[in-house]
C-alpha cells in the first residue's frame, strides 16, 4: 500500500510521518530526495549556478540551500525554473522507490508537499491531507528561522488549500496541539492499514 502524505509548509505532515514510522510504515520523504539527487549530481549544481548565480554556493562549494530559496521562490518564473532543474532527477529517483515498495509489498508513505503538484496522487492508493490554520503554519515557520517573507514566497509556490483538499481522500486537521494530532494519526492509520497496532509509545 502506498499513500500520500501532503500538505502545506508547516501543515504538520512530517510530524504524522514520524508516527506512521513508528508504526512500521517505510517512509519516503521527498525533501530528502531532492537533497541527494542534488548533492550527487554536480550537472544539477551547474545548472543551479547558471540560472541563479554563483551565490547560492558556500566558500567549500556546497549548496547554500537558504540562499537558493531566497532566489528560486522570489517569483513564480524562478521557482518554475528551479523545478524544471530539479524535478526530473527527483522523480524518477520517487518513481524508483515506489516501485521497490510495490515490489516487496511494503506499506509505504510518500511525504511530499508537492505530491499533487505532480499529479502523483493518482499513483497513491491513497492521499492524506495534513491541515492547518494559517496563522498556526506560520508560527511554526518562524519557530523555526524563516522570515515572513520567506514564508510567503514558499507558500505563494504551492498549490491552495481548495484544490490539496479536492484531491485527496482524506484531511487530518491540526489545529490544537501535538497529542492530538499524533492520536488522529494513528487512527487513520490503523484505519487504512487494518493492522494491530500498539499505541502506549
């Protein structure tokens, strides 16, 4: 079984990702992904470069991923560029990996905030949608280092709320506190998976 898991930055879908591996899922995080396909494939660096200038690099050459973001998702026409840069390598990385689930029957999620970007929920047998007040996402956000306008940006790039809910089957909404979220997870997990699970952790 493959399913989904989206929702907008600081949503709170890595968080129910963490629970549903505590449960045994095999998880596939596609930030991660995105990292090593960069990271392994210096044509990728190279292009990033050209498009968005030797700046994104650190003094030992390594990308600068803050400082890509500040460029990439200043407009929707970077950030478009960014994606067709990175995506193909990234996909076909994802595709691989589902593949494998598939293969040796593994209960698997896809944690990934642009899975219906993609169109990918139609590879999902389902998807999740991890909700969140707005004014609770960016609190999270700055909790974390970013700034308003950074918040913004990354946020401008991504799909609504309307078409994320249109597209998937279900919604888990986190608007209270990390208890409650965690214990609405597991439901919904034991309910898609119909397994025994143990949920004293």
């Amino acid at each position: 079984m493959i399913i989904g898991l989206t929702g907008l930055i600081g949503s709170g879908k890595t968080e129910v990702a963490r629970v549903w591996a505590k449960l045994g899922a095999r998880i596939i995080n596609c930030d991660d992904i995105g990292r090593e396909v960069v990271e392994q494939g210096r044509g990728i660096i190279q292009k990033l470069v050209r498009e968005f200038g030797s700046s994104i690099l650190n003094k030992n050459g390594k990308l600068n991923r803050r400082r890509l973001g500040e460029r990439a998702f200043s407009s929707r026409k970077t950030t478009e560029m960014l994606n067709s840069i990175v995506h193909p390598a990234l996909l076909a990385r994802l595709d691989h990996e589902i593949a494998f689930s598939r293969e040796n029957n593994k209960v698997t999620i896809v944690d990934a905030a642009l899975l219906i970007y993609w169109n990918y929920q139609k590879k999902m047998d389902f998807t999740v949608l991890v909700s969140s007040f707005q004014r609770l996402r960016y609190q999270r956000l700055i909790d974390r280092g970013l700034t308003l306008d950074e918040i913004r940006q990354r946020t401008h790039s991504q799909l609504t709320l309307k078409i994320l809910r249109s597209k998937s089957d279900y919604v888990l909404h986190n608007n209270t506190d990390l208890a409650n979220l965690r214990l609405k997870a597991r439901k919904l997990y034991l309910s898609l998976t119909e397994k025994e699970v143990d949920f004293s952790f």
